[in-house]
C-alpha cells in the first residue's frame, strides 16, 4: 500500500470518527440544550456504583469482542461491517479521552 493511500485512508476514517461522535453526542445526551457529551458513561457509573471510565470500558468491551471475533472468523464480513466496529472502537476510546480529561480538569 502507498503511503498516499494509506494517509486517505487514515483521513477519511477520522473524518468519519468525528462526524459520528457530533451526531451521536445530542442523541445520547439527557439534556438536549445543554450536552454533556459523557452523561451515558456518568450515569452508567451512578447506577452500577464505579466510576464513568469503568462504565465506558464496560462498554467498549462488547465492540473490542465483536472486533476479535470477527478477525478469528473465517467469514468475509463487508466492508461497511468492519467500518462500523472500527469506527466504534476509535470512539470509544476518543469519549475515553475526554472522560480523563475531564476528571484531571487538564483543558
């Protein structure tokens, strides 16, 4: 692969990661004027009594198993199939940037 390939590829993939983070933050928001991008993982935290970084890999884990499942698999998944559980993945971990931010009051 070129190098000029793979730098589109990387673009476009971020480009894609961004897009899907701003259209989901207001719909996983509880408060639909005033968006706490990280209310799902706060709330998750409150309710299971650990903290909002716990809850969120909790949740990354479901994606980080699909992911290793479908490595193992010998089924050719499409491609919008492997778009999705990348892109989900690289989310997760962009929200779990934010929520360590946040908690350090480092922006």
């Amino acid at each position: 692969m070129t190098n000029e390939y793979f730098n589109k590829i990387v673009e476009d993939q971020l480009e894609f990661c961004k897009s899907l983070l701003i259209t989901k933050g207001i719909e996983y928001s509880e408060n639909k004027n005033n968006i706490d991008r990280l209310h799902a993982f706060k709330a998750a935290a409150a309710v299971q009594n650990i903290t909002p970084k716990e809850a969120l890999i909790g949740m990354m884990a479901k994606h980080t198993i699909s992911i290793y499942d479908m490595c193992k698999s010998t089924e050719v998944f499409p491609m919008k199939k492997w778009k999705e559980k990348i892109t989900d993945h690289i989310n997760y971990l962009l929200l779990l940037n934010a929520l360590i931010i946040e908690e350090q009051g480092d922006y």
